[in-house]
DNA sequence: CTGTTAGCGCATTCAG
DNA sequence: CTGAATGCGCTAACAG
C-alpha cells in the first residue's frame, strides 16, 4: 500500500494525501474522503522513505553492553522517560559485552538511520574514538568519560574510595586484637577485591583505584594475591571468589567491583560453608592457623542492586544516579538533535554509600 | 557521503560502485580505484536508501515486555544466537509492560522496516490480532499461545500443575498430625499464590490454572483469600506477600508466578520476621493459636532465576527452555522470511521442575 | 487550498 | 563488463 494508491482511490493527488498525513492544508472534503480510503485499507505510510526524505525518524538508538542489568535498565528508564516525553521512540541493541559488535550496531543506527545514539559505554577503543569523531548522527555517552563526544558519566573514584574507606574501617573494627582476632561475627582478616578488565575505565581502573586510596586511607591495605579479576557476570564472580576463598584463609571482605560479581561471590560463600566444616582446633601449632569461617567473611559491591537488597537484606554498596544519568543524557541529546546544540558537555555525577 | 560522490571521486559511474558494493561484476582496475576512494572517505552506504530499494535489511527486531528480566534475556540470547549465524542483526523494543506500546513499536518495525518481528507476549488483545493478521512482515510470538502468527509457548498449565502437586506434597510432609502440627522447621498450614493478570493467559490463567489442579491432586487447596495478584515485578510481590501474611497466619508456603515475585516475597518474609518477633505461648485459649514463624514459610517460584538461586541457595521454581524457545522462535522467523515457509506453526516447549 | 514536479540514496534494468 | 536511466515511497517546493 503506497501514497499513491491511496491517493488514487481517494481521486486527489498524492500530495494532499501526504498533507493529510502531516497536518497541512487540506479542504474538509478531501479530507474526509481520505480519512475513509486510509480507513478501508489500512494503510500506514513507511518510515523508511518518509525518513528518506526528512532525515527525521523521532528514534534514537541505544546500544547497551547486555540486557539483562539492573543498572543498565535503570538507564535507559531515564532514557525512554525523556525521550517519550518528547515525542521519540527508543531502539535497543544489546551487544553481550563484545565491543566489537558495538561499532557494528553504531554503524547501523548511523545509517539506519536514528537522529541519535546514546552509548552506554564499556570500552572505548580507537575503533569507538574513529567513530564519535565522524558520526553522522549526535552521540552521547553515558557511564565512561571521553572527550570525543558529549559524555555523562558517574564519579567511580569517589565511590571506590568511600567503600575503601568503610571496609578499612570493618577490617578495623574486626580485628582489634592480634592473636585472639576471633571474635563472634568478626575476626581479624584482610581485604580481597574482585575487578574488572582494565579496560573499562570506569569500573576496572577508576573504581578500583579509588577502592584502594580509600583503604589506604583508612588504614587498610590491598595486598597481591587478593585481587582476582572477573567479566560483569554473577558466574565469573563465583569463580573468582571461591578462587580466593581456597586460596586465601585470612579474607575479612570480598569488595567486587559490581553487585552481580558481588552476588556471584555470594553464592560461592554459600557452596564453600557447605563443602568446607570448620574445623578449628584440629591443629595444635604454636600459633593459631586461620581457618576460614566462610559465614564471617562480608561481601561488598557497587550499584545497589534491588533485587540482592530485597533477597539478602543488603549488602554494602554504592548508589549511582543510572536513571539520573539516563536521563540527562537524553536531554543532551536532543538538545543537539533539535536545538543543534555544540558546545560540548561533560557531567559527572555522583554518588551514595549504601550501609 | 552518497555513492554518486564516491563514483565522481572514483571516475566511475554510480552503478559500478553499486556493484562493487554488492559483489557484482566488476574490473580489478575500477575495483582497485573504488576501494581506494570508500577507503579514504570512509564511505558507508546507506541502510535506509538501500533497503527502500530491496525491501530486505538483515535485521529482525524484537518486541519485549522489559529490559531486565533474565528469562526475557535468556530469550533474545537464543534469538541473537541464531540471527547472527546466519548473518542478522537485532534490534529490541522494550515497551515497559504496555500493552499499547507494544502495538506501537509493532508498527515501527514493521515499516520501519525489519525483515521481520518476534513478540515476547504478555497479552494478546484484539488490536494484537489485528496487527498480527495483516502484518506487512512476518510476526512470530513467543511465550504466548496464539493462532494468529507462528507461535513458540511453554507448557506453563503442565509447569503449574507440577509445582501444585510439589506444594500439595510439602504441606503434607509438614502438617502430618493435627493439632500439634508445630514440628521444626515445618508446621501445618495452607497454600497461598500470587499470580498476576489474567490478562495474560500464559503466566496469570495457564500457570495459576495448573498450579490449583496439581495441589488438588495432591490432596490440597488453594482457598480464597489465600491469592493475591501483583505485577510482574520484585515490589509488587513484596506488597502482596506483606498483605498475605498480615492477614492470614497460617500459611506455610507462597507460591509465586514469577521468580521475581518471590524474590519480593522473601524480601517480605524478612522484613516480616524483624517487625514481629514471635510470641508463642502468649495466649492461653483451649486451642493453639496459629502465629506467624516466618522462617518456617517457604516460597516458590516460576523460571529458574539464577541470580536468586546463586544468593538464596535456590528455592523450588520452574525451568523454562526459555533460551530454546527464542531459538526455535528465530529459526522460525527466518524460515519463513526466507524461504517463504507458509504452512502456520505451533510450538509447545516442556519444562523441568527444579528443587 | 491543490496538483505537479523533483529528488532523498540506492539497486536494477537495459543498451552498449 | 559498464554507464545511463528508472523508480522504491515519500515530502517539499512551486505554480496554479
């Protein structure tokens, strides 16, 4: 069904059947008599070629890294609550973290084409840094700082540092003593962090320096041998925390670098007290070996997940503004969209220890 | 950046370009002059202009209730996996449980245009079937049962009716003698669900349908005012399992329509233990009075959450092949874009309990 | 107010 | 093998 057909069983021109569609002048009479053929057939004008024409869609594409996250679904919350605001339709394409299909799903909405592009941003490579320069179409990225396109992203370090400080500050209050750290519930012990790959900005390198400042800050310290690195995947957290927990009998805290890792470590907490009975005094050295009560070891994580809240009452975390940030970054986006706005903006947002 | 420009620049015509873009005969000398030129200006051909041509794009979109769900995720997971072998993109709509947005995007792809639609159904309303009936593009749907399109949907009357019969089994293990039912850990007391609209005749009508019939054949019954009805999310079922367990103090187990209801149900049942401590013997009337142990009420749930399964250890839930099903869903599609496959299918997938 | 015309960027005839 | 010409469905400019 085309324009012109309708135009045709209507008996006016293709023009006035497009004025009808787009609100321009048009007699009442011919009005009626399309509305009634548009009625019959149920025709519904394509897109594709109106976008031809107008280089308009009223779409912006997102592309996220995976769907499945309460964090990114926060986002793009914000996102699609701007963007519907205003009258635009919202496109995901969902990556499964491999950021080589993230240029291919930029490409695509470049020319698809949408009238923007909000990334939410893992990696940034040179591939990513080639095409912000050249887009075609307004980008902003939300979640990792970059300079070569208007970005909004949250303060890692800031919240790295402060959940450094607050598990220095357990470690402290657990182990104040120096042979008999055993006390109920806490003991004596050190910090392990579970990151991710460096090159996520954001989280592997900002967030984790930050953790480290803060514990150093506090008193505490971040030894090697405590540190694993795990993908954004409750599996990997699992395997990196009982990697830790077999290897190292003295973990107070496990700090993950996100709440899903954090519930992985979790689980892995859970499956070790079962296979691994305490057995305290089984041995009679001179000194006392560590032996690990998995129950007194605390895990901690970053995003503030609900549903781990709802489920397990809690664990210390970090809230970030990801609605918040959605949302402004729509807003920038359109303000360049429709405002052609230039002057390129940089945001950083903040945070909330959550304990 | 068109391919008339790339043709100047090259000194060929527009057509050769064409051709060279698509594999068509071609000399190695203008070849070697067009690669060149594309190379240098980085040219990229436009989706849309091409697409308005060819009416074929590679690219299916998806229609989804919400972003962050993992048995939705596990779908389009089996979706992307057989689209991109077989050289597809993806693109996902999420319409935030609206109905009415779900027609919406519907539309947008479908002269957007996608080469076709797969539709993760909630409910099928008669604007869907409307849609459906006389969709420019093939439609699958999966997880609901329709007649109006290919289809691909769970045996969730079979699920429940498995789960109700497991429930009956419990209640009896647990409530063996009559009035000195308080046994550790189990005590006798009924059965109470939360399911949610029967709108949805998948997960509110089949499930919750099956769910009664295997209590009854399990020599148990799920009494009125034992139900409640929430909405597909972690908050909702809070609220619900709160009000249920305000009101009825014998209740042993919930059983929920969604892991993520019970994920709310469990938030429930640890915000109700804090707020009321157990007073057992407080009454001295003839008979005992049933008071509420929270830790002794058990949850269970539909879907095979990993993420609640790795953090609580599990509780006894439902495993969907959701990932099959977006698989065999997007098999489905492909066929008939394809290969024109006209003959209509039905699916049912089968599923195993989980405890 | 209305119809005619000319493209948007591309792929596909059809003559060379 | 190649280029010129045509049209996909639509809107914008223009002349009625």
């Amino acid at each position: 069904m085309t324009i012109k057909e309708i135009a045709q069983l209507a008996g006016v021109s293709s023009a006035a059947v497009s004025r009808y569609l787009n609100g321009g002048y048009i007699s009442d009479e011919k009005k009626e008599q399309i509305r009634k053929v548009i009625e019959e057939t149920g025709y519904q004008p394509s897109a594709q070629a109106r976008m031809l024409r107008t280089k308009r869609a009223c779409l912006v594409g997102v592309v996220v890294p995976k769907i499945n996250s309460e964090s990114i679904s926060r986002v793009t919350a914000g996102i699609e609550e701007v963007l519907s605001r205003r009258g635009y339709q919202m496109l995901l394409a969902s990556t499964d973290n491999e950021p080589e299909k993230e240029i291919t799903y930029l490409k695509l909405f470049e020319n698809y084409p949408v009238d923007g592009i909000v990334l939410i941003g893992t990696v940034i490579t040179a591939e990513h840094r080639k095409f912000l320069k050249n887009s075609k179409v307004p980008v902003v990225v939300v979640g990792q700082y970059t300079k070569y396109a208007n970005c909004i992203y949250h303060d890692d370090y800031g919240a790295g540092k402060a959940m450094g400080k607050y598990v220095a500050a357990e470690l402290a209050r657990g182990g104040g003593s120096d042979e008999s750290g055993n006390r109920a519930g806490h003991r004596a012990g050190k910090a392990a962090y579970i990151g991710v790959t460096k090159e996520d900005k954001a989280v592997g390198v900002s967030r984790e320096d930050g953790f480290r400042a803060g514990l150093k800050s506090g008193g505490a310290e971040l030894e090697e041998g405590y540190i694993r690195q795990a993908e954004f995947t409750m599996e990997s957290g699992y395997q990196a925390a009982l990697d830790l927990l077999g290897e190292k009998q003295d973990i107070a805290v496990i700090s993950c670098a996100t709440d899903t890792i954090a519930a992985g470590a979790i689980e892995a907490l859970l499956a070790y007290s079962k296979n691994r009975v305490p057995q305290a005094a089984k041995d009679s050295g001179t000194r006392m070996q560590y032996i690990l009560d998995s129950s007194a070891v605390r895990v901690t994580g970053f995003g503030d997940n609900q549903f781990l809240k709802a489920v397990t009452g809690g664990i210390p975390t970090v809230h970030f503004g990801y609605k918040t940030s959605g949302i402004r970054g729509a807003e920038l986006l359109l303000d360049v969209i429709e405002r052609g706005e230039k002057i390129p903006v940089e945001m950083k947002l903040g945070f909330r220890m959550v304990c």
